[in-house]
C-alpha cells in the first residue's frame, strides 16, 4: 500500500518510500543545492556561513540542516553555537551529538517542538556570526 503524503517543503502530496519527508522532486532540488555549497565550500574554504547563504541564495535553515547532517563542518571556534549536541547542549561542528553523546548510547534526546521553534527563529541571528564551514567529505558511497 503506498504511504501517501505531503512534501514538508513544497507540500505536495507525494508516494514516501523513506528517507527526508520531501518529495523527489525537492529531494534532487536539494541535492543539487548540497553540490553547489560543496562546490562553493571546496573553491572557498572557511567562508562563512552567511556568505554561503547570500551568494548562493540558499536559506541559512538549509545548511544548518546539511550540518546537522554531517554533510558539512564548521572549523572556526568551539563555541560557535549554531550547533548544539541535541542530548547535552555542547557546542558541536557537526552532525546531531558531541563525541560523548555519540558513545554513551543509552541517553535520551531531548527534542522538544519549542526548542526547535527558537532554533528556527534564531537563523538569521545565527547567519549574522562569522561561522566558517567546509565540506566534510565522508559521503563516499
Ligand atoms: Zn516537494
Ligand atoms: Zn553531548
């Protein structure tokens, strides 16, 4: 049976055969975006991540997420704060969890809706910060 629904980002209604809840259409939208900030990331290492935004014109929310997917690092400072571990709150630079977190496997996630409203209202805060990032090139498939 076809588990039917709607694109989180265009939101059209789309056959969902798992993965991000996009529809493939956004799906090769974002890929393509990905290439382009891996492409603008490896011809201009440490640039920001606000550059990166306004030169491409992809949201800084969008690259967020290709850091917390472990797509991209930020290598300027530890205390960067645009990523925080999701189980104790320490400033990361990439993916979900700090080392510690990532090893100790019993923990439970604190993934509140409000915690995650206040991240999205704090991007273009977060945009203004002098945050340099790279390509983490780990997706050799
Ligand atoms: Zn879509
Ligand atoms: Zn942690």
């Amino acid at each position: 049976m076809p588990d039917v629904r709607n694109c989180k980002r265009c939101g059209k209604i789309y056959n969902y055969i798992g993965g991000p809840p996009i529809c493939p259409i956004c799906k090769e939208q974002d890929e393509a975006d990905f290439k382009r900030v891996k492409d603008y990331l490896y011809k201009n290492p440490g640039v920001t991540l606000s550059e990166v935004s306004t030169v491409l014109g992809i949201s800084v929310e969008r690259i967020k997420m290709y850091l917390k997917e472990g797509r991209l690092e930020i290598i300027n400072d530890e205390g960067n704060m645009i990523l925080e571990c999701e189980s104790c709150g320490k400033a990361i630079k990439t993916g979900r969890l700090c080392n510690d977190c990532a090893t100790g496997l019993s923990r439970e996630f604190k993934s509140t809706a409000s915690k995650l409203n206040d991240k999205v209202s704090q991007a273009e805060a977060d945009a203004k910060r002098a945050i340099a990032m790279r390509y983490l090139n780990k997706d050799a498939k």
